[in-house]
C-alpha cells in the first residue's frame, strides 16, 4: 500500500480569489522551492479591468457583474466569507462593458451583485447609488434591455422601482428573495428584514410597477422551522402570487453561522415533505400567472430556436417570460409583438 501524501507536501501553489494580480510573484516563489500561498480577501478589489462579463451563446443577451462580495452576512450564505466584503465597480467601467456589448449586437445586459441596490460609488464628494446607475446604462439605446439581479429586501426602494417606470428598456421583473414567510425565521436566518417589511415592498412593486412580474427564492426546513413557521411561507406565497421561484431545501453549509451556531433540526423526510408543498403551490401559482398572460401582446426579444420544433422561435419579454411563435422571418435579436394564445406552466404560446 503506497504511503499516503499531506496536502502540504503535494500543493505548491494557494491562491484565492481576490490575488490574480500577485500570481507572477507567487509563481516566482514556486519555482525557487517555496509555497506560494495568498488566500486574503481584498476590500477592494472589483475585478474591474479584466471585464467581469459573461456572453450567452445566443450572443443576444450578456451579463456585468457591478460588484463584488456582499456584507449581509446572512446565517446560511457562504459569499462574505468566499468573496469577501462587499465593494462597487467604477461606473465608468460598467458603462464601457455595456456600450459594448450593444455595439457587438447584445440586445440585453443583466446588472449582477449579490445585492445590486446595495451598489455605491463614491468619487470625492460625490456618490452614484444603483438608481442613478441604471438610468445611465439604460440611457446607452432605447433597444438595448436592461435587467439585474438580486435585489435585497431590505433595500429595495421606491425610488428604484420609479425609476424603472420610467424607462421601457428596464425589465419589469423583480427577483427579490423571501427565503421564509415567517418572522422568527427570518431572523434565524439573519436576514435582516421581516415578514411585514416584505409584505410592504411587493405591495409597493404592485402599486409601482403594476405590469411587473416578481420571482425569489424560498428556502424549506431551516433550523427549528416548525409547521406553523412553515404554514406562513405558503400563506405569503399566496398573498405574493408569485409568477416564478427557486425552491430548496436547507442543507448546512461549512463555515456559516448556521453550521457553527444553529441545529439543523428539522428531519430530512419532513423538509422533503415541506419542499413539495412549496413546489406544488407554486406550481399552480405559475400557471395561474401564464394563464393571466392570455390574450395580451407583448414585446418579444427572439433569443433562438426552440428545443421541440425548428420551425418555432423562442424569447422573452420584459417580465421574464419565455414565449414560444412561429419562426416566420425572424431570427435572434430581433423584437416581435406576439400575442399569447395558450400556455403551460413554464411558458407562453403565441403568434
């Protein structure tokens, strides 16, 4: 039986995710003997000349991250201590990726952060939030669309919602994660808002965005999450009616709060049997939302050929939809009004 080696004796070289630019020194260190070894978490550094984008294959819609890290510190997230604290893009620079992708023929670009309302950037005396941030990208061209993601409840303003409003290329679809409809587990949790706090932000999408679409992220069985906890996650998502959403069950993470802190307590058959509930009420919450879609026209961006018929294209809209038409003379990029006559849970039919 060969002799089992330590990690020490076989890895040369650990590097973390913020020291790209200390690479040639470690480097240098590895091949004169030593360990090359720089695992610190920059607050500062935002990746922001080496382009933080990410091109589809359908080379119709792209992303930018805007930032970096995150300070929530949620219970059960891993980002602060693996991406480190949260810092800001250069505005200028987010600007520059975004023209262009638009000049390169993207017709879409997607904002990324861990919490993109939380963007800030401060240059003397001066400090451009996400708001005025996004106003400028949409600003690059009418036919250019304009989505982000992720929004945090706790920061999600009116002001923003407005200023979506006012602009047609800004998406009306909001993702804004609720992780649990309970208070006490949201504070578990670290969230940092609560269930009456949420309740208030979606009633204020409705009544400023009124044509938007709203998905997020629920979270089954958290630690200590009872029936009655677990009883008003549905009750939100009924009063929410969300058109879409991420669901999972809770499972520890090494290193976070939770792990260390909290008792993962609730049996794996009762947080699968939760999970399901979850994901049949949202099931029919989703076709409920498609169902309301019949009949209406939207603005269609064309992203491909659907993967059931060559002769069928698909896209979405503003509110994230996926359509399915007829491919007639349209190809990817282009912007059609097509009129939903059917649907399924997942998608909209239309010509």
């Amino acid at each position: 039986m060969s002799e089992q080696l330590s990690a020490e004796e076989v890895v040369d070289l650990v590097v973390g995710p913020d020291a790209y630019r200390d690479l040639p020194r470690l480097l240098e260190e590895v091949e004169s003997g030593q360990k090359g070894i720089n695992t610190i978490l920059s607050t500062e550094e935002t990746y922001g000349d080496i382009r933080p984008v990410r091109m589809d294959q359908n080379h119709v819609s792209s992303f930018v991250a805007i930032m970096r890290g995150c300070d929530n510190f949620c219970a059960d997230c891993v980002v602060p201590g693996t991406r480190g604290r949260e810092r800001s893009r250069d505005p200028e620079t987010i600007l520059g990726d975004a023209t262009d992708l638009f000049r390169m023929g993207y017709r879409e670009v997607t904002l990324l952060g861990q919490n993109v309302n939380s963007y800030r950037w401060k240059q003397g005396d001066s400090l451009l939030k996400f708001e005025a941030l996004l106003e400028r990208v949409a600003a690059i061209d009418p036919s250019f669309r304009v989505r982000f993601a992720t929004s945090h409840p706790k920061d999600l303003s009116d002001e923003l919602l407005k200023v979506i409003s006012r602009h047609p290329n800004l998406c009306k679809s909001i993702h804004l994660p609720v992780q649990s409809g309970s208070s006490a587990v949201l504070d578990r949790m670290k969230r940092r808002y609560t269930r009456a706090h949420y309740m208030d932000r979606i009633s204020a999408i409705r009544s400023i965005l009124p044509e938007a679409s709203i998905s997020t992220d629920i979270i089954a069985g958290f630690c200590g999450e009872t029936e009655e906890e677990h009883r008003e996650t549905l009750s939100l998502m009924e009063w929410a009616a969300y058109d879409f959403a991420y669901m999972f069950k809770y499972s520890e993470r090494p290193g976070t709060f939770a792990a260390e802190k909290l008792r993962d307590d609730v049996p794996e058959k009762v947080k699968t049997r939760r999970l399901n509930e979850i994901i049949a009420l949202q099931g029919r919450l989703s076709l409920e939302s498609k169902q309301r879609d019949v009949g209406n026209t939207f603005e269609v961006l064309v992203e491909g050929t659907s993967r059931k018929s060559a002769e069928q294209l698909y896209g979405r809209n503003s509110q994230n939809a996926v359509v399915v038409f007829p491919k007639g003379e349209l190809k990817p990029g282009d912007y059609a009004r097509i009129t939903i006559r059917d649907c399924t849970s997942a998608t909209l039919l239309g010509s």
